[in-house]
C-alpha cells in the first residue's frame, strides 16, 4: 500500500461519505472545534446515561475534510459499539473516554510509529494511517479534542 | 551595482520568455530543487507562500555573518561602519527597484508589519501624537476605510482594528460572483468619507491584477490616503509605487526568493516624515529627556531596535538575482505558464477556478476547487507524487466564504517552474476525482 493508501484507506472514504452519528439535536451539550488552517469544523456531543456516569451516544455535525469528517464517524461509531455492549459494562465512563482519547493522540502523534490496537479501536483503528502525515493530525483528532472539552467541562461541573 | 528600473509594464510583455536553457540554468541556482518528495523530484507550486531561494541569497547573508557581522548605527570601529553601509546599501537597492528614494524605504519584519506599521502610525496621529504636521491623517468618526472583499487577512485585519480604535468605519468593495473586484460598484464605496483605500495589487487567491485604474483616481477624487499591498505583485511585474500613485506599498522579501525576517514598506516622504512612529526605542530619536523623545525622520523614525542586517543584505541580493533575470521575461515567462494552466484546468470537468475568466490579467497563478473533494485531501494527492501546492484559505476567509467555499487548493508558479511542471500539476489536479472515486461533470 502507498502513503497515500494507507492515508485514505477504504473505511475512511466510506465512513466520510456516509458517516455515522450525523445530526444533533437541540439541548445537546457541545463542543465546537476548528482547524484554522483549513476550515474543518466538527461539533461534537456526548449524550451520559440518566446517571451520568456512561456514554451513551455520540452525535456530531461538521465539514471539511475527508479525514476530519471520518475520524468523528470512527469516533461515534465506536462510542455506540461501546454502548451496545452495555450489559457487559462496557459503555464508557469519562474515564475510559479519556483513556480512549489519550491512546489515540499518542498514536496519532507518533509519526507512525505507534498503531492503534485494532482490538480496542476497531474501524477506527484504520486512522493509524494519518501519523504519518503530520499536517493531518490535527483533521483526525478535532472530533476526540471535541470529546476531551466535553470532558473537562463535565468534570468542573458546568 | 546594476537596477535599471524598467516601466510599468502590466502582465504581458513583448520580451521573449526564458529559453528552456536559461530555465536550466535558473533552476540550477535554487538547491532545494535538487531535493526529492516521495521518491519524486520535487515540484515546488507554493511560491505564491514563499519563493524558493537561489544560493546566492543564501550566501549573501552567510557571509554577511561571516565577514562582517556588526551592529549598524551604532558605534564607530570598521566592521560597525561596514555594517551600516552594506546595510544603507540594501536600502539602496530596494529603492532603485520602486524607483523610489533611499529615505522612502523602511525595512519590516514582512508585509503584516508594514501594514501594521502604517495602521498604527495613522491610530497615533488620531490620538493626537506627531502634533499638527500627523494632524492631517487622523481619523474619527464618520470617516470612512475601505478594502476590498478579496483582501488577504493582513491587509484587512489591521484596518478593521485601526477603525475600532478611532470609531472610523471600514468598508469594503465586494467582489463578484466569480471573485472579480466589481468595479462598478466601487463608486459607490469610495467617496467623500474615504480616507484611506488599502487594496492589493494582485490578489493571492485568484491571481488576478486589481482594478487600481479605476481605483486609485477614485481614491485621489476623494483625497484619500492609498496603501497598496503588493506582496503578489512585486515577484511578478515591476513595481513602480510613484506611477501607480500610491502613497504606501508593502512586500515581503521572502516571497521574492530573499530571506524570512524582511519586508519593506514603501511610503511617500511627506508622508512618513508627519506621521507619528509605531514601535518606539533606541536608534530612531535625537534627543531623550525622562518625559519623552524627539524622532529622526524616516527611515529611522520607523525602524527602531537593531534591525534585520542580514535579511535586509540578503534581500538586496535577491532583487539584484531578479533584476539580472529581467522583469520583463519573467513576465513574459509567468504570462505563457498562467495562460497554460489556465487553459489546462479549463479542460478538466468538475475543477472549478476562483476568479474571473482565463482572459484576466493575473499572475501565474490558480486556485482550484475539486468537485465533491476537499482542497486538503486534493492537496494529499498532489504531495503524493511530490507537488508542493497550498490547501486552505490561503487567509482570505471573506474571500472564501464569499465563493460558497471554505478552501481551495492553489498552485503558483515562481522562476523555475517549467511548462513541463505546469502539465504535470493539471494532470495531478484532474487525477484528484478519480482516485476519490469521483467521475463524470457532477459526481
Ligand atoms: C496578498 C498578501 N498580503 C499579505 C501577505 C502577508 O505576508 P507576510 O505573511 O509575509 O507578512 C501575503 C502573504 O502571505 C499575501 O499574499
């Protein structure tokens, strides 16, 4: 496979061209992230259980480019696959989130040295492709940046 | 040292372009061409952002370091004194090139600083600094700026700024459906209120030269102060701000194959020598109490600090390498590689050009949207195959957003690129659709 192959593998241009978790609602609690360079936008939700302690969907909207647009799709995808298998207990907590979202930066930033574990990431782990390709790090993590403010802001309460 | 400022000689010229032997030898000058992207030779299309630098720039300033390192203006042992003048003689150099004098040309940063510099120098005279000689200049409420709605973003930003703090509005002259300055409606912009009129001498994105015909009597009529931003201008057409008749026109030197660090902002004397300074400290006063200071006139009113030395000798070389390759044939040159791409691009479906018709004066340039492709992924296909060419929006957000686009892939052409590069850019462009999976006119 070239660069270029491995960049824009067959499951990034699906998931960019019908991508999953499209469409927010009104009331969700968002996140807006942008990347100044190019114009991509992602505005991301996460949607907790009653308790609060569990996601249980991911819904975003955006534009831009087709890795940008992907990673949200992988993004979501994963979140509600996580979901799904919640008699099991395995829909996130913010911690597992953020485990989630900090093994995917240190991969992405690895410039190819570190793959996402296809075990854990599923789909999503086709994005391994964008480390290395510096200027595209930061299209493939606006939608988990989204996720990580949504964080943050649940954790100081607001 | 030979300038022999040649006229005004507007996109096409009558010279004959570079034979493919003279290409050779040029390109053989810029040793980053040598370099290799993805197993591919590569293909710089990015000169629009920054030129490549020929070795004899890169040595200019070397040795400068080298040889004669020194502070200038200050102190008196040699290498302080041959510091200075090698220093005073890049000023010399540029001056010659716009046919300006020495003390019209102050050294910036690059062109942000110069517009900044300007903007900042009229905002102190409207707050009542440089006494009655700024008093002229000052703004407040009820006058009026105006840029154009293809401005790059230094050339609005500033401005948008200057009329927040003196309660000035800014106004901008739209750009049509195609992203053509719309010329007619600038009577309508431009009038009694105008004060300032800050426009571009060719636009980043499209490429094509501004209406300053039309716009710069418009100005006059009104007595407004005009500010040519000529950042796309200068590495492609002499630049002559006296014969356009502006009053200040600003570049970057490293967009005309000299050194990042140094830009110039060319003023008219009058102009310079009432307004008040913008960044203030040592080398630009005559006399300091404790309560305040008395300001050289320009250029040292405007270049306080230690300036750019090395940059500044390093851009002198850079305007003598294309002094030496003639303006003439370089447009004439750029002329026949616009008119190829243009042409190129034209023929590929789905490809859409920002900017008005192929027929348009502009500079070898184009920016491109890909149907049903965003710019930054068209762009990854490009660098695949070793094609240096800028995605985004080139900071020219209104611009964009005025096409109905957020960003477009742009490729631009400097000295070195070749008829050949041109044909393998547009083959590169159209292979774009087809390796997202994209066919036909409206996939
Ligand atoms: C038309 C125009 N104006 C202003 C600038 C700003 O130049 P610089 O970033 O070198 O200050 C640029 C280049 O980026 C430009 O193309």
């Amino acid at each position: 496979m070239s660069g270029l192959e491995q960049l824009y593998q067959q499951i990034i241009m699906d998931h960019s061209k019908s991508p999953h978790g499209y469409g927010l609602t009104e009331g969700d609690v968002t996140s807006h992230q942008r990347n100044p360079v190019c114009g991509d936008e992602v505005t991301l939700a996460l949607r907790w259980s009653a308790d609060g302690t569990r996601v249980e969907e991911v819904a975003w909207e955006g534009s831009g480019c087709s890795i940008s647009q992907a990673s949200a799709s992988l993004f979501a995808t994963l979140a509600t696959l996580a979901a799904e298998d919640a008699e099991a207990g395995n829909a996130w907590t913010p911690d597992d989130l953020q485990a989630f979202i900090d093994e995917f930066r240190e991969a992405l930033r690895s410039r190819g040295q570190i793959p996402l574990d296809e075990e854990r990431f599923g789909d999503a782990a086709a994005l391994s492709g964008v480390s290395k390709f510096v200027a595209r790090v930061k299209c493939a993590m606006l939608a988990w940046v989204a996720a990580e403010d949504l964080l943050t802001r649940k954790a100081a309460g607001s | 040292m030979t300038l022999s400022p040649a006229p005004y000689a507007g996109g096409v010229t009558e010279a004959a372009p570079f034979s493919s032997a003279e290409l050779e030898h040029i390109r053989a000058q810029f040793p980053i061409l040598r370099r290799d992207l993805h197993g591919h030779p590569l293909l710089y299309l990015d000169s629009a952002a920054t030129a490549q630098k020929p070795s004899r720039v890169i040595e200019a300033e070397a040795t400068f370091y080298r040889e004669a390192n020194a502070a200038v203006h200050r102190g008196a042992h040699t290498l302080a004194g041959e510091a200075t003048e090698l220093y005073e003689d890049a000023r010399g150099t540029v001056a010659r090139f716009l046919a300006v004098n020495d003390d019209e040309v102050i050294f910036t940063s690059n062109a942000t600083e110069g517009l900044n510099l300007i903007a900042y120098a009229i905002g102190n005279a409207s707050l009542g600094r440089g006494g009655a000689a700024a008093a002229p200049y000052a703004l407040r409420e009820g006058d009026e700026i105006v840029v154009t709605e293809l401005e790059h973003h230094a050339n609005l930003i500033p401005w948008q700024e200057l009329a927040a703090r003196t309660g000035a509005t800014l106004r901008f002259i739209p750009v049509d459906d195609s992203g053509a300055i719309d010329v007619d409606a600038a009577t309508g912009v431009i009038g009694a209120r105008t004060r300032i009129l800050a426009v571009s001498h060719v636009s980043n994105v499209t490429g094509a030269h501004s209406p300053l015909e039309t716009l710069v009597p418009l100005a006059r009529a009104a007595g407004a102060l005009v500010v040519l931003d000529a950042c796309q201008s200068a590495p492609h057409l002499p630049l002559r701000p006296r014969e356009l008749d502006v009053d200040v026109a600003v570049f970057s030197g490293h967009k005309l194959y000299g050194p990042t660090g140094i830009g110039v902002l060319y003023g008219r004397a009058e102009l310079l020598n009432a307004l008040p300074p913008f960044l203030t400290g040592g080398s630009m006063i005559t006399t300091v109490t404790m309560e305040g200071a008395e300001y050289l006139p320009a250029p040292q009113r405007f270049e306080p600090g230690t300036p750019r030395i090395a940059q500044a000798i390093g851009l002198a070389e850079a305007i003598r390498f294309v002094d030496e390759l003639g303006f003439d044939r370089i447009a004439a040159t750029e002329h026949q590689l616009g008119a190829r791409l243009l042409a190129g691009l034209a023929e590929l479906p789905g490809i859409r050009v920002l900017g008005a018709g192929i027929d348009a004066p502009r500079v070898a340039l184009a920016s491109v949207v890909v149907d049903g492709v965003h710019a930054h992924d068209a762009g990854q296909v490009l660098d695949n195959v070793g094609i240096a060419a800028r995605v985004g929006h080139h900071c020219a957000q209104p611009l964009h957003r005025r096409l109905g686009v957020t960003a477009s892939l742009r490729v631009s052409a400097g000295v070195h690129t070749t008829a050949d590069e041109i044909d393998q850019a547009v083959a590169a462009i159209a292979g774009v659709r087809h390796f997202f999976g994209l066919t036909g006119e409206n996939a």
